[in-house]
C-alpha cells in the first residue's frame, strides 16, 4: 500500500479483512457517546422572544428615536451588570455551592454566560436600522429555574426600555423648558426693544409710509382749499364793503337832507349795462371801456358826496340808527372777518402738518433699515421660541403617553417556556457523534495496520514490490483430506498463465 495506488477494490478487499474491527469501534463509539449522553450533567434551555415594534396608534412622534441596536446593546450591557444579576441570584437562590466559596464575580460570570442575547437580522435592507426582534435563551441545570430566569430577565428587559423612554422624555421635557425659558427672556428683550423703537419713531414707521403718502396728499388737497375759501371770503369782504359804503353814502344823503338814490340808480344801471357787455365782449371793447370810465366817474361822485355829508352830519340824523340793510352788510363782513381768520389759521395748521410728514416721508427709509434689522432678530428669536414651545408641547404629550405604558417597543411574542427535555446533552446528538467518532477511528486503525503489512496478495503488489515480472503463478493445493481452499481472486493475466488439470 505504500508503494501502490489504492482502488476501489482494494478498498472492498480491506473492509473485508477488517470489518470486524470496524464493526467493534463503531459499536464502542456509539455506546460510548450513549453512555457519556447519559452521565454528563444535564443543562435546560428556556428561550423567549421579543418583537421589537412601534405602537400602531400613537398621538405625537416619539422622543426615543434612536437606533434600537444601540438601544439593545446599552440594555444588555446594563441589565448583565453585576449590580442587576446579583438580586437574581439571590432571590433564586442560584449556585448555593459556588456562592460561598467562590468570588462574587465569578458567580455572577457563571449566570452572565447561562444568558444569551441574539438579535434576529432584518429581513430587507430597507430595515437594516431597526431590528425586527430578538431572542433570550438561558441555560441551566434546572428546567424550573431556566424559566424562570428567562421570564425575569425579560421582564427586565421591558421595564428598561419603559424606564429609558420615559427617562428620556422627562430629560428632554426639562432641557426644552430651560431652553424656552432662555429663549422667553431673550423674547422680551426684543420685544422691549421693538416697542421703544415704535414709541420713538411712531408715525414714520415702514408701514406708516403709505398712510404719511396718502396724507400728505390730503393734506395739500385740504391746503389749497382753504387757500380758495381765504380768496373767496376775500372777495365777498371787498364787494360786501363795497355795497356797504353805497348803502351808508345814500343812507348818510338822506339823513342831510338829500336824495342818494338817483346816484344809486345810476350806478345801478350802469353796472348792469356793464355784466350785460361784458357777457357779450372783451375787455378790450370800446363800449366796455367806456361803461367803465363811467362808472368810474360816477363813483367819485358819490365818493364827493359822502366826504361833504360826513363833514357836516346832522345831528338829527345822527341820533338815527343804521337801518337793518346796512346792520346786516356789517355782520356779513364780520363773518367774512372771522372765515379769513379761521381759514388763515387753517392754512398755518395744516403747513405746519405737511412740513411733519414731510419730515417723516424724508426720514423713512433710514428708519426702515433699522427697523428691519430690529424685526429681524425679533423674528428669528420668535421662531426659535414658537419651535421650542412646539417641542415642549409633543415632549410633555409623549411622555403622558409613555407613562400610560403604551409606548412599549418591546413585545414579548413567546413567553419563556418550559424546557421538557435537556438541551446538552442531546442522547441521539451523542450516540451518532460517538458512532461517527468509532467508525472514524476504526478506518483510521484499519489504515494503519494495512501500512504495516507487508503481505503480497496479487501480481501488482510483486511487480510495484519487486520491480520485476510476474512469469508464472503456483496453483492452490488443497491439503490432503482436507477442504480445498477458496481460489484467490487473481488477475486474468494469472488465470491464462495457470497450469492445466492432470
């Protein structure tokens, strides 16, 4: 065999030779592992499994947004602590031999490793940030206190992650109300700011611009008007006073003794003949300037004959009174006395009011910069507040509502359950292992000892053995009296080489 390729039907030819080896390490392996599966200590494995899910029907988005797999790999780091594991192990009563004679750590490290902690892998990579779940098993030589262990760690891990959602809520419910309140006081001195600004500039503040504008222009309306109504007051003094002087000359005539009225009369109908040319003619024509020219004639006449009543008045006449024509031209001078007053005055008011808002239509861009960087940083710090306020708002509701442990992200789907047959050691794991081991270490012994035997049973091991021909082949001679031994199978080469019978 060392010298020589191994076929087929040297395999066949060794399991032949060996095969009651084989048989016996096989069946020593089995019944080894059997035994072994039988005598080692046993261990229970109790197994839970958690969902990992967000609550269908929820109000306001969560505050705990983080990713899960650092969420669990926290929880499990905290909840395999030493100072949660050792309550365990004393209300269980757990390892009531190693307790006393070993260190606390290594005890708790026994029940750390009894615990295992798998994460089921997502599905679709579209979830690869949140896990869809995972799993508890523990392994202990007890099936009461596996499941127990499990339901306790489990329970653990759901009050953790309650207590981490609320805990976070709280803190973040606090953070925002400090931050609102700085943003509160950072508010109100904006906002002092801004109103002393407005108190400072009322009047010529951005949105007043078109207000000023608009009154501006009435303004100016309502100046030209007074300023007409002053002119037009103007005119009817000067032609009240006018016929009011004719009405003294006649009155001041008669009262001396003449007649005034065929002064009157003239004047009369001359200026009638002169509204009547001019209705019809300019200025320019010769009949209107000659009417004037009369008038003008005339009024000096009675202006002569006043002077001389005036000179020389009657005492008679001057114990009169003024007849009532003459009282009423007085009063209506007086009024138009007292609407030149008030029209004037109107005219002051109302330029003292234009060069104001004059003033602050000149001045309104300069302050509208300045309010607008004011308004601005009011803006953005009343942003700030409203987005805080906002959050504030959605983290006091969520944790309302994480308090109402509807929140729960964990979900335990299988209960720990109850281990009915051991996990180790497994009897059929055991028996075929320990078959498998035998049946191993027969063909490795059946192997060896085929090296060590150096027995030539064909005409290839004397060729590959002797490096020379094979010439002729001794027949098998079946002792005397004896049974004829079974032919060796040989090559075909042999079988034609092989002598014949006598």
């Amino acid at each position: 065999m060392v010298h020589q390729e191994i076929g087929a039907k040297d395999v066949v030819a060794i399991l032949k030779r060996r095969y009651w080896l084989i048989i016996l390490l096989a069946a020593f392996g089995g019944v080894a592992g059997f035994v072994a599966a039988r005598v080692l200590p046993k261990k229970y494995s109790s197994k839970t499994l958690v969902l990992v899910q967000q609550p269908e029907v929820q109000p306001v988005t969560p505050i705990a947004t983080d990713n899960v797999n650092q969420r669990l790999a926290t929880m499990q780091q905290q909840i395999l602590s030493n100072a949660r594991l050792e309550p365990v192990i004393h209300d269980l009563n757990l390892y009531p031999k190693d307790i006393n004679r070993l260190p606390r750590e290594e005890v708790v490290q026994h029940l750390r490793e009894a615990i295992t902690i798998t994460a089921i892998a997502p599905m679709t990579e579209t979830r690869a940030q949140n896990l869809p779940g995972f799993t508890i098993s523990v392994v202990f030589d007890n099936p009461q206190l596996a499941q127990k262990i499990c339901s306790l760690i489990t329970s653990m891990f759901i009050e953790e992650d309650i207590k981490e959602s609320q805990g976070l809520a709280v803190d973040t419910t606090k953070f925002l109300n400090d931050q609102l309140d700085q943003k509160k006081a950072e508010l109100d001195e904006q906002d002092a700011k801004l109103a002393a600004f407005q108190r400072r500039y009322v009047g010529s503040l951005p949105e007043d611009s078109q207000s000023n504008l608009a009154f501006l222009n009435g303004q100016t309306t309502q100046l030209e008007a007074a300023t007409q109504a002053v002119n037009r007051a103007q005119q009817d003094k000067s032609f009240a006073e006018s016929i009011l002087a004719q009405q003294l000359s006649a009155w001041q005539a008669t009262q001396a003794g003449q007649n005034p009225e065929t002064l009157d009369d003239q004047m009369t109908a001359l200026q009638s003949q002169l509204v009547t040319l001019q209705s019809k003619y300019t200025d320019d024509h010769p009949d209107v300037i000659k009417m004037k020219n009369d008038i003008a004639v005339l009024k000096q006449k009675m202006a002569e004959s006043e002077q001389k009543r005036s000179a020389a008045p009657d005492k008679a006449s001057l114990a009169k009174g003024e007849p009532t024509q003459i009282l009423q031209l007085r009063a209506q001078i007086h009024q138009y006395d007292q609407v030149i007053k008030e029209r004037t005055s109107q005219q002051e008011q109302i330029k003292k009011q234009i060069e104001i808002y004059q003033a602050r239509v000149a001045a309104s861009p300069g302050i509208e910069q300045e309010y607008k960087l004011l308004t601005r940083g009011h803006q953005t710090v009343l942003d700030s507040y409203n987005e805080l306020l906002k959050k504030r708002d959605a983290s006091a509701m969520s944790q309302q509502f994480d308090q109402s442990k509807q929140n729960d992200r964990f979900h335990v789907l299988d209960p720990a359950n109850y281990p009915n047959a051991p996990s180790f050691p497994k009897l059929p794991i055991f028996a075929g292992g320990g078959f498998g081991a035998g049946l191993a270490l027969a063909f490795g012994v059946a192997f060896l000892l085929e090296m060590q035997d150096t027995s030539m049973r064909s005409e290839r091991d004397v060729e590959v053995i002797l490096h020379l021909p094979v010439l002729a082949m001794i027949p098998v001679i079946a002792p005397k009296g004896g049974k004829r031994r079974a032919k060796p199978n040989l090559p075909a080469a042999y079988k034609a080489k092989e002598p014949a019978k006598a």
